[in-house]
C-alpha cells in the first residue's frame, strides 16, 4: 500500500466562478470513481491520460514486449513476419533501456522461450499487449499508466485523486498516492489563470514532504516549505486534522520540536519522589514539556515531574533507589506508569 497525502486546494474568486471550476474539473456520473460530483477533483479532466495506457503494469506487458520485440526483429526468421530495419529497432531498444532501470528488454527470444512464454498466454494476445506498450513509449515517453502518471510532468503520483471532502466554502481537500500531485495543480492554474490558488500537502507519513504553494496564471506566486522537525510535525498534523500526540509526539521542553512517548528510561526513586533515570547526560531538548531535568553528582540525569531538593548547581546529590521496572516517557508524564495498560492517551 502507498504512503497517502491530504491535498488541500483553496480557491480565491467569487463563488460563480468557484462552481464553475468545480463542475469542470470533478469526477463526472460516468467516471469509475467512487465519489462524483462537485467537490472532486477528476485529473484525467485537467491532463488527461491517453487511453492505449491504460494497460497493466507487469511481467505480461514485459513478456509482450520481448515478443514484440522478437517479431520485429530482421534476424529473427522463425517468428513475426512484419519486421523493422536495424535502425528503427535500436532506436526503441536504446528508448526501453533507458526506461527499464531494473533489467532489459530481449530482442531475439529463442523459439523455447517463445514456446514457454505463450503456455498460459495466447501468442497474439502478448504480441498485441507488447506492441501497445511499444507504441506508447514512442508517443508518449511511456510504456503503461503507471510509468506516465508517475511522471513529474504529468500527475505526479500513481492514482487519480480519492477521499474527497467539500463543505460547500471555497475549498476542497482529496488525498493522492505516494506523492502530491504537483504538476496537476500548475495546469489547473494556468487553466483558469485569472484565480488564485493555495495548495497545501502532507504525506501521512509526517517527517515526509509537506507545505503550501500559491499560484496564480500558472506560476508560483508563494511557497511556504517547513524548515525545522516542529514545524514540519505541526504543519503535516495540522492538515490532516489531528495532534501530534496522536502520533505518539509530544513537545519538548526546549519547544524546539516533540520527542516520542515511547522512549523508555529506568523508573527510580529519589527524594521521595518518583523519577526517569538515563546513564546519558540528557538536556531539555529531550525531555517531555512540563517535566524538569536534574543532573546527579554521580552522573547521569534524571526527568522529574516535581521538583527535588538540589543543591548548588542544580544537581540532586541522593543516591536513586533504582527500581529495576523501565518506563516509557507517556505513562510517567500520565502517572500511570504502575499500572501501564489501563492508560489512553
């Protein structure tokens, strides 16, 4: 399964104007998709994919190929009676391997093979498939939909868009395959170039790509990329409507970015208070907001939910009485560390 982005389109033009781009641009009653209607966004309506693509992606189509390959071949004299000269063959060999980064097309497939090949698949059926792929790669850079929509000039991602949401305002959101669908959101722009256009997009994978451009006649008029872990955290939650801790994060006590609840350290208690003991020298950058760091004199740190008595310094010169239990950093916050599965967080 792909990583899904949320895609957030937000369109600033009078509301006549707005629904008409929408009933332009959205999957219509006859589209494949399970949502239809205004507030969707149908990418076939904006760059259309041409239609001999729509083949699969796969060991068949591979298979097609080496037998188309084979029949067009001016050395192969046992199969295909229609063959290409050297030139024209090289040429779309050269185009092949310059797509395939994961093997090679054969051009001169033995009769053995052939014979292997066409088992379970009929010899015409692979032939025509491969001939298909072929001829999209010469009119269209690619062999099926998958190597075309992935493309940086074309959709960007694998699918066409899904989920989509609409409230009736002046914005609509969708989510996509693996990638935002960049190149799609300039089109749309240029199309209608009197209107300006934000788009923002998170992975659901939070430490990926997220941000906003806003466009306008096609070009970007404004781009907002997060430059640190916090804001890149508190944007890609943000759009897709849920906290960090929902995550498993929460802020530090430096506010420079969120650590994880998940980190464990060992339970001790000193000065008659609980507290997380780490051999390592910890700082407020890793430590959970609201809590306090103490240093020991005998090394070491320790993340306390009350202050202690501390000396000069700050460092607690008891001695902890170490537990032996490890605790992770969301049921000590919680003070639930005692009694771990009845915690929800």
């Amino acid at each position: 399964m792909p990583n899904h982005v949320i895609n957030r389109l937000t369109f600033d033009c009078p509301e006549d104007r707005l629904k008409q781009i929408l009933s332009e641009i959205c999957y219509d009653k006859n589209s494949d998709s399970d949502q239809k209607g205004i507030g969707t966004i149908d990418f076939n309506k904006i760059t259309p994919m041409p239609e001999s693509l729509n083949i699969e992606c796969g060991s068949n189509t591979d298979d097609g190929i080496n037998l188309y390959l084979t029949s067009i071949n001016p050395s192969v004299d046992y199969f295909g009676t229609e063959k290409l000269d050297r030139k024209q063959l090289n040429r779309i060999d050269e185009k092949l391997h310059k797509l395939n980064r994961y093997g090679s097309y054969e051009t001169h497939l033995s009769p053995d093979k052939i014979k292997a090949m066409t088992k379970y698949n009929s010899a015409d059926e692979l032939f025509q498939l491969g001939k298909t792929a072929v001829e999209n790669l010469l009119n269209y850079g690619a062999l099926t939909w998958y190597d075309w929509r992935n493309r940086a000039d074309t959709w960007n991602t694998k699918w066409n868009s899904y989920d989509s949401e609409y409230d009736g305002g002046n914005e609509i959101r969708f989510q996509t395959a693996w990638d935002a669908p960049y190149p799609i959101i300039e089109k749309l722009s240029k199309m209608y170039s009197d209107v300006t256009i934000t788009h923002e997009w998170a992975n659901e994978d939070i430490w990926q790509s997220c941000g906003s451009r806003t466009y306008l006649g096609g070009e970007i008029i404004d781009e907002i990329i997060p430059e640190t872990d916090k804001e890149q955290i508190e944007t890609a939650t943000s759009l897709w409507g849920c906290e960090p801790i929902d995550y498993g994060l929460i802020e530090n006590a430096s506010g420079s970015s969120y650590i994880s609840i998940d980190e464990e350290y060992e339970l001790v208690n000193i000065c008659g208070k609980p507290a997380l003991f780490s051999v390592k020298k910890l700082a407020d950058s890793d430590i959970p907001k609201g809590t306090n760091l103490y240093h020991l004199k005998s090394g070491g740190s320790l993340i306390m939910r009350e202050e202690p008595d501390v000396e000069r310094g700050g460092k607690v010169a008891d001695v902890p009485d170490f537990t032996g239990m490890y605790v992770d950093l969301g049921h000590f916050i919680y003070d639930d560390y005692e009694n771990t599965e009845d915690l929800s967080y």
